[in-house]
C-alpha cells in the first residue's frame, strides 16, 4: 500500500511538473522597440504593462533605445544579423527600407484575418493613417504614435495687448499682424525683449507652410521633387521675412524657444502636439491658447509619428504564433478606448475618429477651446513621401538649404533648386 502511495505522489509531481513547464512554455515572449523616453516612456510602459495584465499568454518586453537614430540604426543591424525584435516603431522611409529587404510581414495579413477588422472599423481610422501605413496598395504597418503642428499662444499677453483670447491668428497675414502688434521694446532701452515668436531651423515646419501654400514635395510616383516651385519658394519666404522684413521672430535653438515661451518673452510658438506634455512639465504660469497653425490657401498639414511594424523571422519555429499575438497588441493599442487614453496622456493623435469621443478628450476640448481646431487638422492632412531618397532629402532640408536661406547666405529659389537636383542624384543612386 505505501508503494502504491509512493507511486502515485511521484506521478502526481511529474505531471504536475510537466504541466507547468507545458502552461510556461506555452505564453508567447515579444520584444518591442520603440524611441520613447521621459513622460511619453512612462505612457508607453503603463499601456503595455495594461496589456501585459489582461493577456496572461502573452508577454511583451518593450525596449527603449532613447532616440529614433538610435532605434534605426540598432534596428538595421539586428535585420543584417537576423536579430531583429518582433515588433518596433518605424518612420515611413525604414518601412520602404524593411520592405526592399523582405523583412516585414504586411500587417494586411491579419487585418483580413480571422482576428482582424471589419470594413466599418477600419473606416474610423483617419486616412492619413492608412494611407502612410500603405507601401504599393498594401499596408504593411499600422499607425503608432503621430503627431500634428500646434499653434500655442500665451492668452494673458494677448489680453494686454487688446487682443481677443479666444481668436487667435487663423491665417499667415493674420499671424504677421498679431506678431507686429506683440513685437514690442518694453523698456525703451532700444531691444526687443517681448516678441511676437520665434522657431528653429525645422523641415517639418517648412513642409507644412509649403502644402500650406498649395504646393507638394514630390511628384505622386515620388521620382519627381517639386519642393522647388513657387509655393516652396513662398514657403521660406512666409519664414525668413518673418526673421528679416517684418522682424517679429528670431532664430532659436533646441528648447529655448519653448522656454522663452513659458518665460512669456514670447507671444506665439509652433510646434508639436507632443510638446504639451512637456511645457506641462515645465509649469505654465499663464493662461494657454491652442488653435492649429495659420494657413494660407489651404488647410493642408503634413502629419508627424512613426508607425508599427512586424518583422518575419522564418528561423522561428514559433514565428506566426509570435505575429499574431503582435498583431493582438496592435488591434488593443489602436482600439478607440486605448487611442484616446494614449491621446490624453501624450497629446499624440489618436488614430481614430470615433476616440474624439471619449470623456476625457471632450474635457480637454472645454479646457482648450482651441485644441478641437488642432484634431481637425487630421481631415485634411497628408503624410510625407514613404522614400528613402526623401529621408535623406530632408536631412539636407535642415542642414543645407533652411537655415542658410534664413541667415540671407542664398536665395530660397537657388536654395531649393540645388536641394532638387541633389535629390534627383539620390533617387538616381537608389
């Protein structure tokens, strides 16, 4: 009897064990790649760790590498030595990159799933999101984190100044006027010490003045620049005389623009969605204004953000395991309940129409009024050229051509008809 006892303890702990390294083995390990830091980190850490909870089989490990340069870099290395993460966020131009090396599996794969979507939710996205999601007529990542231009402004100034806080400029001519009327010698000593705003040299800035103006980057087979016409032209020119003829801004660097702005030496500043977490974190001591950024003959934007990828990894045995449960983290990340908690925590965008709805975004728009205006900009936005050739265009944009035409070094035509013949190189080379 003792031995038959034995026995049966014995058994019951090899399978026990069994069964344990079976349910251990069977919760599927992803590694997640991304850029985010400081509060918009801590945003990112706390939904996966959401997901993390509510999804006992999976478990995602997300990695930080602190700057996008950084996670391009690592990420076309580890593709070279196939050990790439099995998700990551990438900019359009690496996606264009990932898919000439066959390293991606089209996210389209398990949109049309059995675990996919339906036709009407993949109508609540925006369509810029789609559309930049879309290489050749087939989508092969899914909008992430994506950003818009933010007109901010300081409402107290304007209240001094007589101007109505609830109407702030809405087009160029109305922005130089208002920036004359805040450009101003407070204390006689013959320099200015309030002015109406200031930039630095920013390509994502020319571009949206550029589709501003009714002008394009590049031709629609992307094999074309046409950031040398007379709308880019006009482009620098609505920026460089803000510098240089009706001097109502000045050349800034890095964050000190925004710290002037929070310091009220500065009346108006434009950046991104995103850069209200961090005058958030800086302390506001004035009453803010929000409003999208002035236009001139269109509302056109140019869209900001990365997108996310799922990688192929045929030495995986668990490979489309590992995919779909990607794609499971996907589809909970960009569902509207999930956008817009992500929205409202990180002024990124949300990705879909109907997250515009929800509770606390509908608080924020009764606490900025303005901030409405800055999502509607998403209907008429477009997404910058998903080429290599124009990743590295854009580089020369801020390094070559910009800064150079806002210093009076060249002229904005010679500027960006030398910038479209380099391209032109690039795009022959590729």
């Amino acid at each position: 009897m003792k031995k038959i006892f034995l026995f049966i303890f014995i058994f019951s702990i090899i399978v026990f064990a069994g069964c344990s390294k079976q349910a251990k083995s069977t919760k599927i390990e992803l590694e997640f790649w991304h850029a985010m830091g400081g509060p918009l980190g801590d945003a990112l850490t706390k939904l996966v760790n959401e997901f993390n909870e509510i999804h006992p089989d999976i478990h995602i490990n997300e990695i930080s590498m602190g700057r996008y340069q950084a996670l391009s870099q690592k990420l076309m290395a580890a593709i070279v030595a196939n050990t790439q993460p099995d998700m990551a966020q990438a900019y359009e131009a690496w996606i264009a990159k990932f898919i000439e090396g066959n390293a991606l599996v089209p996210v389209e794969k398990f949109i049309n799933g059995p675990n996919g979507l339906s036709q009407e939710e993949l109508d609540d996205f925006y369509p810029v999101f789609i559309k930049s999601s879309t290489f050749d007529d087939t989508m092969y990542a899914f909008p992430f984190n994506k950003s818009v231009r933010v007109m901010y402004y300081n409402k107290d100034m304007f209240y001094r100044n007589g101007l109505d806080i609830n109407k702030p400029p809405v087009t160029w001519d109305e922005f130089i006027t208002v920036g004359k009327q805040l450009t101003q010698d407070r204390d006689n000593d013959g320099k200015i010490d309030q002015w109406g705003t200031t930039f630095a040299t920013n390509a994502w800035q020319f571009e949206n003045c550029l589709l501003e103006a009714g002008g394009q980057l590049t031709n629609e087979a992307l094999t074309e620049p046409l950031f040398n016409s007379k709308y880019g032209v006009e482009a620098l020119d609505f920026l460089s005389g803000q510098l240089n003829k009706s001097k109502i801004a000045y050349l800034s660097t890095g964050y000190d623009g925004q710290n002037d702005f929070l310091a009220s030496k500065v009346g108006m500043v434009e950046g991104s969605s995103v850069s209200m977490v961090y005058l958030h974190k800086g302390g506001i001591p004035f009453n803010l204004g929000m409003g999208a950024v002035p236009y001139f003959r269109t509302k056109k934007s140019l869209v900001s953000g990365t997108n996310i990828v799922i990688f192929k990894d045929d030495k995986d045995p668990q490979q489309q395991e590992k995919q779909e449960a990607c794609w499971e983290f996907i589809k909970w990340f960009t569902s509207p309940k999930q956008t817009a908690h992500w929205s409202n925590m990180t002024y990124y965008m949300p990705v879909r129409k109907s997250a515009i709805e929800d509770e606390e975004t509908q608080a924020k728009f009764k606490k900025y009024p303005g901030l409405k205006s800055v999502y509607d900009q998403l209907l008429n936005a477009e997404v910058e050229p998903q080429t290599d050739a124009w990743f590295e265009t854009r580089k020369l944009l801020e390094e070559q051509v910009i800064e150079a035409v806002f210093r009076n070094q060249i002229g904005a035509q010679k500027a960006l008809d030398n910038l479209a013949d380099k391209m032109r190189e690039i795009l022959r080379d590729e």
